[in-house]
C-alpha cells in the first residue's frame, strides 16, 4: 500500500482506500460481529441493578471491543488483519523501521439506542503525560512518528473529524477560548473525515480530534495503535494494552510474532530497570549508557529522561499505594513486571531522584488544560523544564 510519510509528517494523518481488500471485508466483519455478540451476552450476564437491560455495554455510548480478551477461534481473523501489510506494514513504512509491533487491538462500536455525544476535542495524551506537548513534538520531528493509530471502517463512517497540522503545535488561543466554552462543536480549520467501507486513517495521536457524534447507526470501526520497539527515540508512546493469553487462536506464524513481540517488551523493561537501578545508585556512566541504549539519537534525550520521571512514579504507586496496575501503566502486566525488579524503599529512593525535575515540570498550582484527556493537572501540558538538561538533571540527584 502507497503511504505519503511527509504528508503524515505535515498534515498529521493519512486517508488510505481499501484498507482492507475488498474480499476480506464480509469476513472480517462477521469476526467482528461475533465477538461483539459475545461480549453482549457476557455483558448482560455481569449487569448489576443499576445498569439497563444488556449491562454495561448498552450503557455505553460508544461500546469498544479488546481483541487480546474478546476473540475466540472464530474471530483470530480480526487480530490478523492488524498483522496484514495494510496494517502493520504501512506503520513499518510511515515510521521507517522494521519493529513496529501492536499497542492496542480494539474496534469502535455503535451504541445500542439513540444518541450520545458529541464527544470533546481532544488530542490522546494527558496534561504534560508522558511528556509536554512541545517536547513530544520535537521528539516527532526530530525522529519520525514514534505510534500511530487508525480509525478503518467496515462500514461508511463520518463520525471522525481532525484539526490537519494540529501534531505540529500546541493550541492556539483562539482554540482554548472555543474548548473552554464547547468542546463538543467543529473547531476552525477542523475537517470530517469521510470514510467507505474498507477505508483508513491513520494519525499521530498529537492531532487535536474529536468524535463529533455516537448513534446507533451501525459502527464498527477497527482502532488499533502501533508502535516501536529499538527505535532511535524513546517512543511518545511507550507501553501497550494487549497481554498473552489469545496466542493459542491464532495461526503458527502470528503466534510467533506475538511471542518475539513479547520478548522485546520485556527487554525494553530490563533496560528501564537498569537505568532507574544506576539512577537510584547515582552511578553516572551506567545511567549514561543505558540512556544511549534506550534513546540512541542525541537529540530530545531529556524528553525520554520526562518519560521516564512518569514511569518512576506509576513505579513508586505501584508499590506504595493500593492502585491496580492497569490504572498505573498500560496493561498493568508491564508495570507489575518493572515492579519486581524494585523493594518498596528502591521505589521510594528511586523517585525522589526525580524530585527537582518532577518540581519543574509542574505549574504552581492547578490548571485546567483545555484539549488534554483528564484535563485538570498542576503538570504544565505544554512545555519542558527551560535551561534543564541531562547534565542537570544528573546533578540534581544530590540534592534529592
């Protein structure tokens, strides 16, 4: 499939036609359709007095399937396709490396009756979660588009609108004016995107976007996210929601994709926890050459070194509060496996290093940040600590 990476680089998406071949369409929508049916039933089952008849997937306004924990041997086909060249490979392509591997496996249903919505505009990050808007930028320009994600539609769908160029700055004021007053109408230079049966977007999740209206007309919209592994940069998305447990549905060969994918994760994560054990001895040249590895590229470093001050926190719960994993940190898996390379006192050591770049990176009191998901946050969503680097950041560690 012909993908046009600078356009992605400029405008932020790309608009692909048949995306799924026209004789895999029918198939894939009954894999579709019987995973929802399943989950329907599962659903009604677990309904508790307060939800409607159908439980909590009639509640919802836009229902979601997860793949990794709704397909069963008649729906393996869906997880595939997300393997297939128009999938996988086109993210191979716009991200210009070989280990691109799936962060998110879901589909976007329709609600069951009547209206809901419209949605807010927003772009898919918290207030400077992972990192400031401005630096999660420069980390794109610098390297490429670090994850992506799609909206392909099995049937026509117009529900998906986008502000093109938005990946490339923060908001304007004129946007936080409209946000702040309605966050639920078109923005200016906001477009639809108008998609046939079969056909894709793909976008950075810096876009500003915005579902502009849930209805029970038939949705079901493939969304999966990618992202990758041994890449120049520290990736703007760096964790994943899918776990091991459907591999036994899936053909030999995908089964095995999924098995070296699982692999990498857990590479990536030793790594982490060698870097947080240097950092936590303050032991400069292993932190330095840990970063090299987790980071190769010179530039941005200090923008992974913010990542990385997040994970140290979601650590630091992890193993001081009664949070579930899963809230902490992708698909709560990871982190309870970055957790088992930690005490509770590493953990606590290990995040006061990060004390005086947590204290820059936040504003001085409670801000609501108009276009971020969980917009209230005392983090500033825009911009990096100024005049603080890697060198400082290391300096710091004697003050903690």
């Amino acid at each position: 499939m012909q993908v046009n990476r600078q356009q992605l680089m400029d405008e932020g998406y790309n608009i692909l036609h048949n995306v799924v071949p026209p004789d895999q369409l029918q198939p894939l929508r009954n894999s579709i359709e019987h995973m929802v049916d399943r989950r329907k039933e599962l659903s009604t089952q677990q309904r508790t007095p307060d939800q409607p008849p159908g439980g909590a997937w009639a509640a919802s306004g836009q229902p979601r399937l997860k793949f990794s924990t709704d397909c069963d041997n008649e729906s393996a086909d869906a997880i595939e396709f997300l393997l297939h060249e128009n999938t996988l490979g086109v993210g191979r392509q716009l991200m210009d490396t070989e280990d691109v591997v799936p962060h998110n496996l879901a589909c976007i249903c329709s609600a069951n009756a009547g209206e809901s919505g419209p949605a807010k505009w927003h772009r898919d990050i918290g207030p400077g979660e992972p990192a400031p808007l401005r630096g999660m930028i420069s980390n794109m320009q610098h390297h490429g588009p670090s994850y992506l994600q799609w909206n392909i539609a099995l049937y026509d769908d117009s529900v998906f609108w986008i502000v093109p160029r938005s990946h490339r700055r923060v908001n304007t004021d004129a946007e936080n004016r409209q946000l702040v007053e309605n966050a639920s109408s078109p923005l200016p230079g906001g477009m639809p995107v108008e998609l046939n049966a079969g056909d894709g977007v793909v976008y950075t999740h810096l876009l500003l976007h915005w579902g502009s209206y849930y209805s029970s007309k038939m949705r079901r919209t493939l969304h999966p996210g990618y992202r990758p592994l041994r890449f120049r940069s520290y990736p703007n998305v760096h964790w994943r929601h899918w776990e091991p447990g459907f591999y036994h549905y899936l053909s030999d060969t995908a089964r095995a994709q999924f098995e070296a994918w699982d692999r990498l994760f857990f590479a990536e994560l030793d790594l982490v926890a060698k870097i947080f054990h240097a950092i936590r001895n303050r032991a400069v040249d292993a932190f330095k050459t840990g970063l090299d590895q987790l980071h190769p590229s010179p530039q941005d470093r200090m923008v992974c070194v913010v990542m990385l001050s997040k994970l140290s926190r979601a650590l630091y719960q992890l193993k001081h509060t009664e949070t579930p994993p899963a809230s902490l940190w992708g698909n709560g898996r990871d982190i309870a496996y970055l957790g088992s390379h930690f005490t509770a006192k590493q953990a606590e050591i290990l995040w006061k290093q990060f004390d005086t770049l947590d204290a820059k990176l936040q504003t001085s009191n409670q801000e609501d940040h108009p276009g971020f998901q969980r917009s209230i946050s005392q983090y500033d969503s825009d911009n990096m600590p100024p005049d603080f680097e890697v060198a400082d950041f290391i300096a710091s560690w004697d003050h903690a």
